[in-house]
C-alpha cells in the first residue's frame, strides 16, 4: 500500500518517490481532496467531565499560536482503484499549565512547550479551515483535552474543548461556536455557577481548578 503524507514543508510519498514542495500543489488539488472527504467522524460522547479527564492522556490550558492548517493522507483502497483521503486540521499552541496526564504525557508537554495538535477533519471542518474560518485564532486561551497517537498529540473534537472569555472574572465558553455547554450533571458538583435572573455559567478558574483535582485523584 502507497501512503502519501502532504504536511509540513514537503510532500512526502512513504513508497519511496522523491519529495516535492507543497507550493507545487494547486488549488484545485487541494479542492479535489476535501470533496472526496466523507463527513466528520462518529464521536463516541463523554459521560462527565470526570470520564473525559480519566481517557485524555493529558488536560493542559494553553494559547493558540497558529491557526488551523489542512494536511492529507491519500491511501490505496481494497480495489486498487479508488483513493481513500483522510484529512486533519492541524494548529499550534503554546502550553501554559499541564492539569492533568499520565506518566508518558508528562515527560513531552511542559509548561512554554510549543505543540502541535491535529483534529481529524470531515468534508464540512475542510472546507471551513480552507476558507479561513477557524474556530479558534491566534491569541485565544482555551483548556484542551488531549490523546497521543502514533501522529503525536490529537483532539477528539471541538465540543469537548473549552476557551477562556476575556474579562476580570474570566468564563468558560464553548469553542464550537454551533454548542451549548453541556448539562449541570456533566461537569460535577459545585462546577457550574448559577445566579438569580442568569443563564448558568461556568468559572474559568474553577473549572480549571476542578480538573486539577481530578487529575491528582486519577494518579493515585
């Protein structure tokens, strides 16, 4: 089987051809792709935040550095025939604080590590990262659940992941911009901040605070 990976700086085809500049890609090719893209994946849900902070390898606040960007993997179907194209929107982001990971994690994601983290992409996400229309942007502070893979360090999709409000008394505010946050009962006990004659919000600094908590019990 023949695996192109299109990222980076280089083109680069794992059966052994030479690589090739990205820049010799054109936009039509690129369009091609995202058009044989099937939708976003299925999304198997989290039970509660305790759940979600007891599967991520780690849990870490951090900046997003740079916006999203699109790489491919073309495969070789059953049939010979056909090309399977896979798809990841790939940012970088700067770590400010790990809250939560395993022993494995640790070692590679300190506080002032520049990352990169991939988001597996349907044809819908494509073509939004294509236009530039990213749901998160440079400067941004969010609180990202993360998994590690034989790809490095991926997201399981936006509607787990979480972003700072600006403000003196910072809120949590959900990055898919299409997403409520979830229920009272998902975050736990004494996460969510109701006030007589408002909408139910949550703290950042709690939150924050609470994953923290969690994190050391998931260790002992």
């Amino acid at each position: 089987m023949k695996i192109t990976i299109l990222t980076g700086s280089f083109v680069l085809c794992i059966a052994g051809a030479t690589p090739w500049p990205v820049g010799a890609q054109t936009p039509d090719e690129t369009d091609r792709k995202i058009e044989q893209l099937g939708p976003a994946p299925f999304l198997a849900g989290f039970d509660s935040l305790d759940d979600l902070v007891n599967k991520a390898d780690a849990v870490v606040t951090a900046t997003v550095e740079t916006p999203g960007r699109l790489t491919f993997v073309e495969a070789d179907s059953s049939d010979g025939i056909r090309k399977n194209v896979m798809a990841s929107a790939v940012y970088g982001i700067e770590v400010k604080q790990v809250l939560s990971a395993t022993a494995t994690a640790a070692v590679s994601l300190k506080a002032g590590a520049l990352v990169e983290v991939r988001l597996r992409a349907g044809r819908e996400a494509a073509r939004a990262v294509r236009a530039g229309q990213n749901p998160v942007k440079p400067g941004d502070e969010c609180l990202l659940f993360l998994f590690n893979d034989r790809d490095g360090w991926s997201l399981i999709a936006w509607h787990f992941q979480f972003r700072r409000s600006q403000g003196a008394s910072p809120k949590v505010q959900p990055i898919n911009a299409r997403s409520d946050l979830p229920p009272d009962e998902w975050f736990g006990p004494g996460v969510v901040e109701r006030a007589e004659g408002r909408a139910p919000e949550v703290g950042w600094s709690k939150l924050v605070a609470y994953v923290i908590e969690r994190g050391q019990a998931r260790l002992k």
